[in-house]
C-alpha cells in the first residue's frame, strides 16, 4: 500500500493528484486541470481539460475563449477522476464562481481552499467549512498586522469623500475580476443608486456578473460621457489605471483603491493612493487562524503569501504545518 | 491628539504640495497654544523623549505579541510605529485620548523604568490611528513626507508671515514656540534673537545637469569634501557665547571645541569644516599652513559627543571660510556675493590662521578651460566645484540660477548583488537596499583558485520604481538563503555602481569602503563573471 498522501504532491507549477494525474491551478497548460477560480495567477488558458464550476467556466472562456475541454461542477456536485480519484467543489466565498476542491482517495480526504474569505460578500455564496486531513490553506495576508475592517465602515468613507467634493470624482481601483463588482453590490447595499462609471476594461465582467444574477445597478462607460456628467461620481477602474494617462480625462479624481494591502499605510502610498480602502477578497489573519482552528485538520499546507507568520502560528498552537513553494502566484493588486 | 492624529493620516495620503500646506495651516489656525506648538515642532524637527526609543517599543510589542509574529510584521510594514499600531491588543475601555500637550507631558515625564508601565497606559487611550500617531510623535522622526521647510512655510502660510522670518526666529526659540504663535498670530513683537547664537538656515546649491554659465555672471569655487558648517558667535563679553552647527541645524559643538575659543568677533561664517592633513588642497594658499585631510579621516571625529586629546593633537579641525552671513552685528547677506567675498578677505587677517583659512577662488579664462581644471581636481580629492553668481545676495535654501553644485563625474565600476534587504518608509516590504562584491580572484581562470565575491558597498539609491519592483522580483525569485530580514541572492545580476571615492577600511573584509555609492545602471545583459575585481577598486584609492 502506497505511503499516506503520496497521491497528491505540490510541485513548482501547481499541486499534482498522481493517480488522477491532473493539476489543481497550474502556472502552465496541462492535460487535465481543476480550476478553483477566474483569476488569471490561478486559472490559465490551453489546458486540455478544465474542471471548474460554471460561473469560472465562463469567466475563464471571457479572458481565453477556453470553451473546448470544459468540465462543468456545479457546487457540492462530485465529479469521478481516474484513478479513483473525487473531487467535490465547495464555495470558497472569494469571487464569483470560487470554489474550495475536496479531494477523496483511498479513504483520504484533502481540501485546496484556493483563494477564500469569510466575509459575507453579496456576489457568491459563503466559504463552507469541510472537515479534511490535509487542509491546503492560501496565506495571502498572513500576518498579524493584517485585520480587514467591516465592509460598511469603508464604504461610509468613500461615500463621505464623495459628498465632501462634489466637484470632483472618486476613482477606485479595484480587481476587474471580483473586487469590483463586489464594491459595486456594496454601494448599492449602502444606498448609493447614481450611476458608477466604468472603465472600458471592467465592462464585460460586470456584464458577466449580471448574467449570473449579481445585480449592479446603472453602470455606465466613461468613454460615453463628458467630464462634467461624471462630477460628485464615483468611477471605478483596474489598479493598473489609476496612475495612467486615462484618468486625466477625469474631473479632478480622487484616487482611491480597494485592497486588503491598504491596511498598511506605506502600501498606500507607494501606489500614491489618497483614499485607501481596506476591502479584501481573501482572508484576513484572524480568518486564516480561525479556519484553520475550525477545519481542524491533521495537517495544513500553506501555499502562496507570508506562509512564515502562519507557520509560526501554527507552530505555537501545536498544529502540523509545511510551506509549499508554489511559483507563479501574484497577489500584489488584491 | 485625534485632531493631530487626522492631520497625520490625513498627510500620509496626499500628494499635492499645497494641500499639505493646507491642512497642516488649517490644523494650526484651529488647534489651541500650546497643542499645536507641539504639533509644530514635531512635524518640522521632530521631538525627542529621551526615554521612549523605538527598542522600548519592540520591548513592548514583544511583551504582547509573539516575538517572531513581531519581528515577521515589522519586516512588512517597514516602520515599527506603525507596526506597533497595527498589533497593540484592543483595550477593553473605550479611548479617551489625552490632547498631544499632555502627552507630551506625559511622554516627557517617562523614565527608562516608568516607560514600560506609563506608556502601555497612554496606548490603551487610543484607537488604531491615534496610536500611530502618538507613536510617531514620541519616537521622533515622522517619516511621512513632510520636510521642516514645508511645516515652517505652512506656518507662514497660516498666519500670513513671510517664510525667511520664520526660519530666521525659528533656532533662536524653542518648543511649544509660544513667542513665535504670539507674533504670527496676535500680532505680537518679533522674537528678539540678535544676541543668541543661533542658527541660520544655509544657502544650497542646484546641481548643474547639462549647462554652462558665463563666468562674468558666475565665480567658481572648489567645493571641499568634508562637512558644511556654521560658526556662529553672539552676544557681548562675558555673555558671549559660540556654537557649531552642520548643515541640518545640528549643535556640533562638543565635536569639535577647538574651534570654540577661536572665533574673536561676533559674527555668523559660512565654511566647511575639514581636519588637517596633506591629501586636500594640495596647492597650498599664502594662509594655508597645510592640507586637509581626506573626508575619511575627519568622519573619525564626527558624531563624538566628547572628543580626546590625543584625537586633539592628531586631527585637527579647522574652518575653509565659503561666506559670511552676518558681522559685529551687521547683515551681510543682502549684499552680493562679491561684496561679501571682498570683505571676507579682510577680515581674514583678524582670524587666527590655525584655525581657519579662505576657500580660494578658481581662476579660469572661460567655462572650457574651468571644465578642464574640474577634470582635473580628482588627484586632489576635491568634490567638484561650487558656481556662485556674483551678484547675488545670501538667500536661505535652494534659489535657482544663484549657486550650482558642479561635481566630479563619478566613478564607475561592475559589481554582483550578493544580499538585499527591506527598505523602510516608502519602501516598506520591498527589497530595496543591495549589498553588492567585486572578485577577488579571477572569475574567469579556469585553472585558478577559484574567485570569491567579497562585499564592498552597500547601496539603496540610483534606481526608478519600476526599477525597484523589477529588482525586488528578482531577489525573491533568486533567493538562495535567508538570515532574518536579509536574503542571499545567487549572486546573477550586475550592477554599474557610481561613486565619489574609496578608501582603506578595516572594517571591511574587502579592505575598502566606498563613498556615496549608487546604483547607475542595472546590468541585466551582464554576466556576473563579467564583474570587475577588487584590484581595480584599489587602483582607486588615493589616501
């Protein structure tokens, strides 16, 4: 009988399921890859076959046009793998489509968690706690000093810059997968109902969004309209655009951004943003601890992002614990 | 202090120039005396309680947090007030922050025992923000951006004083800087500073990039490789008192007392101070009676805060007069430089030659043949030259067109990355601060004894900050081992390293230190076998 766990090994380029033989999230075009989510350092095109649910199915045929070989799973559906190999996909509350992936063999269970969060968050269905023995944890804001503040708080303060200068417009740079939509959903759960203003790139993902039942309210392109309509607005565009040339076609902006990075004031800076907003799609330290108090597994992997403070955590409340030395994932604009 | 403490958030995030100026005048004109005297002085200088360091703070974190989980956050955040901020455990009271006049009461009150009980208590008054800000306050430099001529010119601003009035009462007063809130703001008489020995603000120089000068506008100057200074003396007989003080405002004075006595007028002395010795100025001036020596020979006497007598007797300071702001109690500075200049020839005659000599003037029939006498100076160690337009009066700060700094070119050489640590402030949680080695050995002998890399400088400047993000992709994609917050990279990529000057050191295993080094170009093409060797830093070494 083959050693516990030796079925499944992460490698460099993502983590291998040996008698399924496929990939969960590689960094390269594989054979067969499960997919936990749309985002690009996660989900890349050319693979042969891709197993994910349908939302990231089409977020993924959005970006690559990868409709060949796709393998829809809905949420708590069991897809057979050869080998004997299953695996179940479990929402993981990190965007829309986002799932966990729960692999059984031979009596062993395993969860890859991808990216997650414990937030509620209006655009996906919440993070589901699944009892496993090995539990592959992302470690994005793994630290301490990384505690996300309640959603409604920061939108109060983008809606009070907004009020103080209605002259101006508030540009925030948000994820074009997710963080968006997400702010979106927010300010209008927060009673925000005027038209948001979109960059050209945003467009067909929050199109995407709407198809799948998230509703986002009047959106409109900012290349259709004049400085002046788009005064006392907000204007949402990708990180990469908030230093750009494009936003001079802006009255007078404000620039904000929505990340989990905008907890450290420096962070914030470096990206000259003005108005920092500490909005998150991954989980925070106190999540990533609590999650991995709640799952309780026997041992925890702890893939991409400041995987030596969680080490250290899990050391200290006697928790088996291993890096794994994933390459390929980027995590500097969430 | 929730005030002070919006104000400071409020800084940390703004870009324009003038809305800093803004919110800073708007705070000082809405907070009371002597709230916001403190709040002044510690955005333009920085305030200091003796007992509360940054390693109280660590001291205290540690107490709290796991000490690896502390060390681990702090290599991120890059800044310890901040990180302490961010990890002091919530208090179970709702905050009843003090103003930041009894903090500083309090904070001032503090002994090395009493810290470690006495500010826990402070912190637990405040929320996330006001404890950043309290700690920042406590711990001296802020570090957010603010410069002390921007809180001095949002001050004037404020209550609509001209700047260089500030700046000329500012060293002569001290914090909460009642006086100076009584005249700006009441309309109260100018502080009375004529008989202080204080400091005034130095007159800077723009680098010259590309152009020329005429020199019938411009005389040229050597600019001397040791430290700016003030010699300052004030006040009449017994009450006369003299100071020292560098470029930043800095008292120096126990530095270097041998200056101290030698000083027989009052008067305020643009100079640069140097140690004797033969490797400067080499062609010696009728008053000169010898040399200076190299900067590295005086940076053994700087930051000493009591001085030798052997140090005395083995380096002594003196003063190369570059100016004179004010004499016997007349205002030089609104004359031309050449007036100045005149006048300061005559009165070198009344200044003891041991201490002091004159920054001669560099002849030269046109600005091609001056650029040939600069090309030149490096046998001398001499910076560069220093070009002064001759009709312009003595104004505080950096005034374009008036003086140009005109360096020597730097010197160039082929180094390979070997470790990188985190940056801090701006550059918080990037690699940004590369120790770079030159072979010795030859790299490329194949029946050789194999070369080793040894470190020879250390450099954090030179780069843009999409250069910066590049470089820190490399180091975390190269790491080849880790000791704390430091990682060994496999020693793959090149750097063109500019310097000023290299000199013996002991302290180094490669036997030198490298002055101003820079990063002047990222060689990604370059092969790291392609690096210079040790032997070629050496041939460069001129004392």
């Amino acid at each position: 009988m083959a050693a516990p766990f030796s079925w499944i090994r992460p490698e460099p380029h993502g983590i291998h399921v040996g008698p399924a033989d496929c990939w969960i999230d590689p960094s390269r075009a594989v054979d067969r890859a499960l997919v936990t989510h749309g985002h690009a350092d996660h989900a890349r095109g050319g693979h042969g076959q891709t197993v994910a649910t349908p939302a990231t199915l089409a977020i993924m045929d959005l970006r690559y046009n990868t409709r060949e070989g796709a393998t829809p799973v809905e949420y708590g559906e069991t897809i057979r793998l050869p080998g004997g190999v299953d695996a179940t996909y479990i929402p993981a509350g990190h965007v829309l489509g986002s799932a966990q992936i729960l692999l059984e063999h031979a009596g062993e269970r395993v969860v890859v968690t991808g990216d997650y969060k414990r937030r509620a968050d209006p655009t996906c269905p919440p993070f589901e706690v699944t009892k496993c023995d090995i539990f592959i944890t992302e470690a994005t804001f793994g630290l301490p000093v990384f505690c996300h503040p309640p959603i409604a708080e920061e939108m109060r303060k983008l809606l009070d810059r907004l009020a103080a200068h209605p002259d101006a417009c508030v540009l925030v740079g948000a994820y074009a997968l997710g963080k968006a939509q997400r702010v979106i959903a927010e300010l209008r759960a927060a009673g925000h109902h005027d038209p948001i203003y979109l960059h050209g790139a945003m467009e067909r993902m929050c199109r995407l969004y709407e198809d799948h039942g998230v509703a986002l309210g009047e959106l409109r392109l900012v290349a259709d309209h004049t400085k002046e309509e788009m005064r006392g607005s907000i204007v949402v565009c990708p990180p990469s655009a908030l230093n750009d040339r494009w936003s001079r076609r802006l009255p007078e902006p404000i620039t904000a951004m929505a990340s989990g990075w905008m907890r450290v004031r420096q962070r914030a800076r470096q990206r000259n943003v003005e108005l920092p907003l500490v909005i998150s799609d991954h989980a925070d330290w106190g999540e990533l601890t609590r999650t991995i108090e709640e799952v309780d597994a026997q041992e925890n992997w702890i893939t991409h992002g400041r995987e030596d403070a969680l080490l250290r955590w899990c050391q200290l409340h006697q928790r088996r614990a291993r890096a794994l030395a994933l390459v390929g994932y980027e995590d500097e604009d969430d | 202090m929730e005030a002070f403490a919006a104000l400071i958030d409020a800084l940390v995030y703004t870009r324009s120039r003038n809305e800093k100026l803004r919110l800073i005048a708007e705070y000082l004109r809405a907070t009371p005396d002597p709230d916001r005297g403190w709040a002044l002085a510690a955005l333009a200088d920085g305030l200091d309680f003796p007992a509360v360091k940054s390693g109280t703070i660590r001291t205290l974190l540690k107490e709290r947090v796991d000490p690896v989980l502390w060390t681990l956050s702090r290599d991120f955040v890059g800044d310890t007030a901040e990180t302490a901020s961010l990890l002091w455990p919530a208090p179970a009271a709702a905050p009843s922050p003090p103003g930041v006049s009894e903090a500083v009461e309090l904070l001032s009150a503090m002994t090395r025992k009493s810290v470690l009980t006495e500010l826990p208590l402070l912190l637990d008054r405040l929320d996330a923000d006001g404890r950043y800000a309290l700690l920042k306050l406590a711990t001296g430099g802020m570090r957010i951006g603010i410069s002390s001529r921007l809180a001095k010119t949002a001050f004037a601003q404020a209550f609509a004083v001209p700047v260089d009035e500030v700046e000329e009462y500012w060293h002569g007063l001290h914090a909460p800087y009642g006086e100076l809130f009584a005249w700006a703001a009441e309309g109260e008489p100018a502080p009375d500073i004529a008989n202080l020995p204080t400091f005034r603000p130095f007159m800077l120089a723009h680098p010259l990039e590309d152009g020329t000068v005429d020199l019938a506008d411009y005389a040229a100057e050597w600019k001397w490789d040791g430290i700016r200074v003030q010699l300052v003396r004030a006040g009449q007989g017994e009450a006369a008192q003299t100071r020292l003080f560098s470029r930043s405002g800095d008292d120096i004075s126990a530095t270097f007392p041998e200056l101290l006595d030698m000083l027989p007028f009052p008067a305020v002395l643009d100079g640069e101070l140097l140690v004797r010795g033969s490797a400067q100025g080499g062609e010696e001036n009728e008053r000169t009676q010898g040399g200076a020596a190299s900067f590295n020979a005086l940076q053994q006497r700087l930051g000493r805060k009591t001085v030798s007598k052997k140090m005395l007797a083995e380096a002594p300071a003196f003063v190369r007069l570059y100016d004179a702001l004010l004499v016997e109690g007349e205002d030089w500075r609104p004359l031309p430089w050449s007036e100045r200049r005149a006048r300061l020839e005559t009165l070198m005659p009344r200044l003891p030659a041991s201490h002091f000599d004159l920054s001669k003037v560099v002849e030269a029939r046109d600005f091609e043949h001056l650029a040939q006498i600069r090309e030149g100076s490096r046998e001398e160690a001499i910076e560069g030259l220093m070009l002064k337009r001759r009709d312009s009066p003595y104004i505080a700060g950096r005034r374009t067109g008036l003086w140009y700094k005109w360096k020597r070119d730097p010197l160039l050489v082929d180094c390979v990355l070997m470790y990188a640590q985190r940056g801090s402030g701006k550059r918080s949680s990037f690699y940004s601060d590369y120790t770079f080695g030159c072979w010795a050995g030859d790299p490329n002998d194949p029946h050789g004894a194999g070369a080793e890399l040894l470190p020879v400088g250390k450099a954090y400047s030179g780069f843009t900050d999409e250069e910066l993000k590049k470089l820190d992709r490399h180091v975390r994609g190269n790491t080849v081992k880790r000791f704390g917050p430091v990682r060994e990279t496999d020693k793959s990529l090149v750097f063109e390293v500019a310097f000023d000057s290299v000199h013996a050191s002991k302290r180094h295993k490669s036997g030198l230190a490298m002055r101003f080094p820079r990063i002047h170009r990222i060689r990604w093409d370059k092969p790291a076998h392609e690096a210079d060797r040790i032997a070629a830093l050496e041939a460069l070494i001129r004392d």
